[in-house]
C-alpha cells in the first residue's frame, strides 16, 4: 500500500469504569471519515493505547476495522513495555486487516541496539508493514538522522511518524525513500512542504474537514492557501495548549455531541472551570458551531 494523506490520531471512547465503549467510537469514525479522511491511527498515544490492557487494545483494533470503509488505511499503535507483548499486537492487528502497525520506543533506559532490536522483532513477526514512531520527548537513545534511516532500512519498515521540528530531518528522512507522516499538527503545511506523505494528528478529531482541505491544497501545490488553512487550524490549537490537550479534546468531543468518557488514569480531565472556560474561548471563533451543544460535524 501506498501510504498517505490525513490519518487522525482517535480518541479511544471509555466509560467511567475506563472499559471500552464502542458506540461512540462509531460515532468518531463516521465523523471523521465523512470528512473525507484517508484512513485512521488507533491506540497511539491520543487513543490512550499504553493505558489499556493487551485484550482491550485488541477490542478497540477489531471495532476500527469494523467500523472504517474499505480499503481505509487502518495504522494500529502496538508499542509497549516489552517485545513480546508488542508482537502479540502486531501480529493481531495484522490479522484483523490492518494496513500497518506503528510503536513508539520501549520507554526506558534501552541503548540505540536495544531499541533497533526491538523494532526488528516487531518487523519479522507482523505480515503487515511497521512505522517507527519517532517523537522526540520518548525516543530514548534515538536522536540522530543515522539512527533513523537505520531503524527505516530494517526489512518490512515502510517509514515512520514523525513528531518533531527538525523539518531537515523530515525532509532527508523522505528523500531517502521512507514513507513519513508528519506528527506535529501546528506545523503540518512545513511538513508537506518538506516532503512529509501526510499526517497523522490528535486535533484532526475536532476539524477533519480542515486537515483534509490543507492536504489537498498542498498536493495540488497551491501553498498560500494550505498556510492560510494552516493558520486557522493553528487559531483552535493555541486555545487547546492552554489546557491538557487530551482532556481538552475530549471536552469539545463531548461538546459536540460525541461524548469519549473520561481521560484514563493517570491522565486527568478538565475541571468543570476548565471546560467551561474552554468552551467559552472557542465561542469567539470560527468553531463555536462545531462545538455547540449537540452539534455532530
């Protein structure tokens, strides 16, 4: 496959006892894909993966296939403390029809070769391609340029997602033949700019139909006007770093209709304060009819 174009980071929709909770993930999907996303990246950092158990991160993998068109591009984040319960969801994700896996580093104090090992373990176990995913505050030993083409020339790498400012190292990274989703939502036009094959973010939850609209304008190559859509996208996101970002998100999902359930523990929600005074900055823009009570779009 191809790999390309706008993928949101979901959520993962739980109930106050933090079980998965498939309807509104439902409704998630329907949302987003009716935006015209080109597929989805499930249990990832915003979709809470490394807070759930192995058998409920396997649930929420079997429900976004289920619930995603064909030939979706369904990536599953199956990083975790150790190789073998990676591989395990590797392996499952492949089988439920995943288009790739992805995993982040084993958090820890593991060399460069502990790292790279871990990967290739996860490569030769899983039929299906594997994205490194590389974000700089939990990539352990891997810094270095070198160190991620060699991570990317393991056998059945396809690429990596990349979080990270270092548009250099984006751009050499593309160049070298690896597929690379961009990482950072604010700076999603620098990455396509650079050579990015698309992104993969948490605020493409909130305005699908933006992201979307800014990958078209840059594949067309008509940049002042991504940067334009860059800009308002970047107006919601200076709102939301004024909180946590994933109860935020979670806020304006339950505000817009599609209520996620809480954030899992150890990650805190909103105060009710903080809610409301979120909602109220969002009022004085462009979204308020996004995010009116109620409001599914």
């Amino acid at each position: 496959m191809h790999f390309h174009g706008i993928l949101p980071a979901v959520v993962t929709p739980v109930d106050q006892t933090e079980q998965f909770n498939p309807q509104p993930f439902r409704l998630l999907l329907e949302r987003c894909y009716s935006a015209g996303v080109h597929g989805i990246y499930v249990c990832g950092q915003t979709g809470e993966g490394l807070q759930q158990s192995t058998e409920q991160r396997m649930r929420v993998t079997e429900a976004a296939m289920e619930f995603s068109p064909s030939g979706s591009q369904v990536i599953v984040h199956i990083g975790a403390f150790s190789t073998r319960e990676a591989v395990a969801l590797a392996r499952h994700a492949a089988a439920s029809g995943a288009a790739a896996v992805s995993a982040l580093p084993p958090f820890g104090s593991y060399s460069f070769a502990e790292i790279k090992a871990y990967y290739q373990a996860i490569a030769e176990a899983c039929s299906a391609p594997l994205l490194v995913y590389y974000f700089t505050p939990l990539s352990g030993a891997i810094s270095h340029l070198d160190q991620l083409l060699d991570l990317c020339s393991v056998p059945n790498v396809a690429g990596l997602k990349f979080t990270d400012s270092d548009m250099y190292k984006l751009a050499e990274l593309a160049r070298s033949g690896a597929t690379v989703f961009n990482g950072s939502d604010e700076m999603l036009v620098a990455g396509l700019l650079r050579g990015a094959h698309g992104g993969i973010g948490s605020i493409y939850n909130l305005i699908p139909d933006l992201f979307v609209d800014l990958y078209s304008l840059a594949r067309a190559g008509e940049w002042a006007q991504a940067a334009t859509v860059q800009d308002r996208i970047n107006v919601l996101i200076r709102i939301i770093l004024r909180y946590p970002v994933f109860g935020a998100v979670k806020t304006l999902l339950r505000s817009a209709g599609i209520d996620c359930g809480p954030c899992l523990r150890p990650r805190r929600d909103l105060s009710a304060a903080e809610s409301a005074e979120l909602i109220h900055l969002i009022t004085q823009t462009e979204f308020a009819p996004r995010f009116a009570a109620g409001a599914v779009r």
